[in-house]
C-alpha cells in the first residue's frame, strides 16, 4: 500500500462565513524513497472552515485510483476527532441526524467524503498540525502567486 502525506490549508480561519479558498499537497512516496508531489486548489463562496477541509479531502481523494495509506495534515481538530471517532458513519446510519436530533451541518460534504475514503478501501490518519512545510506554498497557490506545480 502506497504511503501519502496530504497537507491542506485553507484561507478561512476560525468560525465564520465567507469566501474562501483551499490547498493540498498530496505527496506520494514512490517505491524507490522518492517523492511526488501533487497539488489541488479550489474555492467556494459563503463557505466555512469546515466546508473548506472537507472540500479539500475530497478533492485530493478523487485523485486516487488504488489504495493507499494516507495522513491527512490539517489545523482542524473538529473534522479530525469527528473521522476519528467514526462519526460520519453513525451519522449516515442515522439517516444524517445527531443524537439531539437536528440535522448534520454539511451533510453533502460527509457523504462525499465516506464515498470517496472507502472507495479503495484507504488506510486514513490524520495528524493535527498549525503549520507544515507545505504552508508557504499552499499559501501561495491559494493567492494566486503560484502555479500548481504538480
């Protein structure tokens, strides 16, 4: 099973609503030691911090077409500990309702990820991180100062 490290960054911070913009860097590490690395960009208007990750995980799992064992490195604690904790299954087996009832936020978003992760059948870790060696470049793709260079 292939190993890869995705490292995401988005330009939303905190719980707000807003325009925002994501960034991964998926780096694959090849049977010989080297490394690859890959780059996947987007945007959504009215967004959230949340919506931003999750929009970045399941914009760098479409790119896969084995499986793979991959760390997600992210500053979002919340989609960490709610994947950890098996929540999106509960959730869908809950017919997307939380234990109180309501509604599960990004709902959408969930759905996708579930598919998109269980697809190959990947191996997923993730790893809390505020910054990376990935933050600069992420950062700069996300303002438009560099190309994707994968």
């Amino acid at each position: 099973m292939k190993k890869v490290e995705i490292y995401i960054e988005t330009t939303i911070k905190g719980p707000v609503v807003k325009d925002g913009k994501y960034a991964a860097a998926l780096v694959f590490t090849k049977s010989t030691g080297e490394s690859e690395d890959r780059f996947v960009t987007g945007e959504e208007a009215d967004t959230t911090f949340n919506r931003s990750i999750l929009l970045a995980m399941i914009q760098a799992l479409e790119k896969f077409t084995e499986a793979c064992h991959i760390t997600f490195h992210m500053g979002n604690s919340y989609i960490k500990n709610m994947v950890e904790a098996g929540n999106p299954e509960k959730w869908k087996r809950a017919e997307w309702r939380r234990t109180q009832g309501k509604e599960v936020q990004n709902k959408d978003l969930w759905e996708l990820y579930l598919e998109k992760s269980g697809k190959f059948g990947h191996k997923i870790e993730f790893a809390w991180s505020k910054a990376h060696e990935y933050s600069g470049i992420l950062q700069e793709m996300m303002k438009g100062e560099r190309e994707d260079v994968g």
